[in-house]
C-alpha cells in the first residue's frame, strides 16, 4: 500500500473527525459519522415547545444564545451573542428591558446572584463582569484582553457563581482547567483544579453551580461528567 504523506494524512483524519468530505491526490473519502439520534422529547410530563414565545421580541435578532437564567420575580434573562446581548423578558414573552450593547466581544453564560447581581463571562475578553440588573457595571474581575494564569488572569472564563455570602466561584475554562475563587470585591483567595481525567481534574470546565446546600458543580465538559466540591475545593463525587 502507498503510503499517504502526513499532511494529507492528518488532514483526511481531522476532516474525518468533522464529518466533512476531504480528497486527496488519489482517493476521496466520504464522511464516516452517522446521524446523531436525539432522544424525543416526553410530552407526558407536561412541558411542550412553544416556538411563538416570546411574542415581543426585540428588534436585535438572537445570535448563538450563551446563556438563560429565571430570577426571582421569574423574569427570564437572556444571553445571546448578537448585537444586543442581554434580553430580559416577562414570562409571558413581553420585553422587559434589553443592555449590553457593545460590551463583550464572545459573551459565555449568565447567572444571577443572590441579590439579582448579574454575572456575565467574557470568555474572549478573558474577564467576569458584575452588573446591576439596569446593566450598571459593577466590578469586572481579570484584566480585559490580558490573558493568563494567576491571581489576576483568566484565559478564557467560561462561566461564575456568588454565593450567599458574596464569594465568587469561576470556572475558568477553555485554557487554564481550573476553578477560581475570588471574595465580594472580586480580590483573588484559591484556585483548584488542573487539566486531567481524574477526580477533581478538568478538561475544559464549562459551567458552575452551587446548591443550597453551598457545594459547587461544575460541568466538565470534555470528560463528560458533573463534579462536585465543597467551597474549599474538596472534592466529593461526580
């Protein structure tokens, strides 16, 4: 058998990998990854697709939508990569109020604090943002377009969590594999974690949480797994 040159070799592969069609000098090989079977969606429960919600959509048309969280009035908050960002919306699908324009360069998750503070990751401006739900700007936590690895830095943040008691918990992210903890002022306190497949490593933390009863999960994505820590980084089960 001829053998191929490595760089049409990993080309074919990577394209492969893709699901695309890729040709070489000789051959052409057609995509090899069949069709994903999405589970159906139970109608027995009692949840249904609405797709008129919301009725009284903005005039700034969603992009790829980064992130959705319900406050504690059940106003629905929306997140989207499109010129005006955050959209805020009745539960009857009526615009409440819209910010953000201009601000971020690849908006990653939302979540809302225990005193309706909203947290914004910017995971391409490398910093965490804090506003008032009005879109005040309140603290911004790493140093905006610096990426990096310490207690000033992310490299791509992918989402944040405050507890009760003002801490905030960072996943951080799609370079550094860690989670970063920062008191109320946003001040640097511990980071924990690292880039591996074992308990209490990551491979591109994704999304943190916290429960009521104070324990983190946090969504490592390419390991495909949940796992939880309490606040001090010990980890408990996945």
């Amino acid at each position: 058998m001829r053998k191929v040159p490595r760089p049409i070799f990993l080309v074919a592969v990577i394209s492969l990998i893709a699901g695309t069609t890729i040709c070489g000098p000789d051959t052409c090989a057609q995509k090899a990854i069949p069709p994903v079977d999405y589970p159906r969606v139970n109608l027995s429960t009692g949840y249904r697709v609405d797709p008129t919600w919301p009725e009284g959509k903005s005039t700034y048309a969603w992009k790829a939508m980064a992130g959705i969280a319900v406050d504690d009035s059940g106003l629905v908050w929306t997140l989207n990569r499109g010129e005006m960002p955050v959209q805020v919306y009745s539960p009857e699908g009526k615009l409440v109020r819209q910010w953000g324009e201009g601000q971020f360069i690849q908006p990653h998750q939302l979540s809302i604090g225990p005193r309706g503070d909203i947290w914004i990751a910017d995971a391409k401006k490398h910093v965490v943002y804090k506003f008032a739900p009005s879109g005040e700007l309140l603290l911004t936590i790493g140093v905006p377009n610096e990426p990096g690895e310490d207690d000033k830095h992310f490299k791509r943040p992918t989402d944040a969590v405050e507890t009760p008691a003002g801490d905030v918990f960072i996943s951080d992210g799609y370079s550094n594999n860690r989670v970063v903890h920062c008191d109320a002022k946003g001040r640097f306190v511990k980071t924990f974690g690292e880039l591996g497949v074992k308990p209490g490593q990551f491979s591109l933390p994704h999304s943190i949480a916290l429960d009521s009863q104070g324990r983190l999960y946090v969504a490592d994505r390419n390991n495909g797994r949940v796992q939880v820590f309490d606040q001090d980084g010990k980890f408990l089960t996945e």
